[in-house]
C-alpha cells in the first residue's frame, strides 16, 4: 500500500534551535496538508498545499513557522526558532483533492525543551 | 475555522457491544470522513462519504452522511479489544479543506 512518509518520527531539540520536518506525499496526490496534534488542541491545520502552491497557511504562526514544497515527492514543516508550546506531534496528509480522502504518515514527535 | 462537535469524548464498553458516536457542525460539509488512530501512529482511514444521505459500510463498521450535511455519525457492531482507539471525524468544505473533530477514545473490556 502507498503511504505518506514523514522523518524524522522523534525530535527532541532545544528552545532556539532550527527544526526540519519533511513529508513525502503519496505519488499522484496533489494536495497536501500539514496538522499538529496535541491532547488540548486536537488537530489543527497548519498549512494546506495544491499543486505545491501554498493556498492556505492562517493557522500556522507566521513569525516562526515555514512551509514549502520544493517539489511534488517533499513538503517541508520547519520551525526557526522552536519553542517549548511547539512540542506535540506533527501530521502531513495528502490526497487528490475534492472528494478525495486524506491519507496520514505516521507523524513526527517534536519534544523543545 | 469550522467547528466539529464530536461526541462522546470517551466510551468505555463491553466486548460485544455496540457502538455509536456523531459529529456535527455549524457549516455544509461535501464529505465526511471517519479515521481511526491508534498511539503512536497517525490516523488511518475507515470509512469516505461523498453524497449527503449515503450509508456506506466497511465490514462491521457503519456511517452515515446527514442528510442536511452539517452530520454524520459511526456505529460499530459487535465491538472487538481491537477496537480500541481514538476515531476522528473530518469534513471536507468547499475550498477542499479538512477539519477534524475532537476524537471519540474507545475503550473495550474483553
């Protein structure tokens, strides 16, 4: 089964440090999508990608987060520079857009310390 | 961003039993999705609905999209141990974006 594929699975960093998450969507899927997922918050969408344009990014804090798809096989989540509240797991999900479900890589643990 | 009021939070329930749980919403959803995470993995796709109204099955395993698209709602017949988990629902709007409800944390007795 084609999957989406996330590295590193655990990251443990210090406050202050530059932190790199990277997504390999399903092959032909053109959308994807970037989640974070902590026991208060739930999933929350952060970033949202057609075509490897940005279409939507208003849930992502802007002053620290970036989200880019230098190409169709890898989406990249990075945090510069990473605090504590930034620790819980993230998700990228892709898909082939309208009604289409979203399939999920077994997401990174971030833990700032 | 769209609220998902999924209930209940948690179950705690026998082997055998059967299970139910909804999601509602303050806005017209195009699809409704329910996911099944497990710790330490992401979440995992059970059942996709794509016309408001459809009941659509996966085993044993049971969702339905409402009929006025703002619901949908999960039932599990006959619950096994491996059931247990934490299942999502998630609407698709009309700009192709996922919103995800707060989850439903299974527990089931053997």
């Amino acid at each position: 089964d084609a999957r989406v594929t996330q590295t590193p699975r655990h990251k443990v960093t210090e406050m202050g440090q530059e932190v790199t998450m990277r997504c390999q969507p399903i092959l032909g899927h053109n959308t994807v999508f970037w989640y974070r997922q902590t026991m208060m918050q739930g999933l929350e969408l952060l970033a949202y990608f057609r075509n490897r344009a940005p279409l939507d990014d208003s849930g992502m804090p802007k002053d620290r987060f970036s989200a880019e798809m230098p190409d169709a096989t890898l989406a990249t989540l990075k945090i510069q520079p990473s605090e504590p509240r930034d620790s819980a797991v993230y998700f990228c999900a892709s898909g082939r857009g309208v009604e289409s479900p979203l399939h999920f890589g077994n997401g990174t643990r971030l833990t700032v310390t | 961003g769209q609220q998902l009021n999924q209930s209940p939070q948690s179950m705690f329930i026998q082997e055998g039993e059967d299970v139910s749980m909804n999601c509602t919403s303050s806005s017209i959803f195009n699809t409704w999705l329910w996911y099944k995470q497990d710790p330490g993995e992401g979440p995992v796709l059970l059942i996709a609905l794509y016309k408001a109204g459809e009941l659509t099955s996966n085993g044993r395993l049971t969702a339905q999209f409402g009929i006025t698209r703002k619901d949908s709602f999960l039932n599990i017949s006959a619950s096994i141990p491996s059931d247990v988990g934490i299942y999502f629902c998630a609407g698709q709007d009309n700009f192709n974006k996922f919103y995800f409800g707060s989850g439903t944390k299974l527990n089931v007795k053997p």
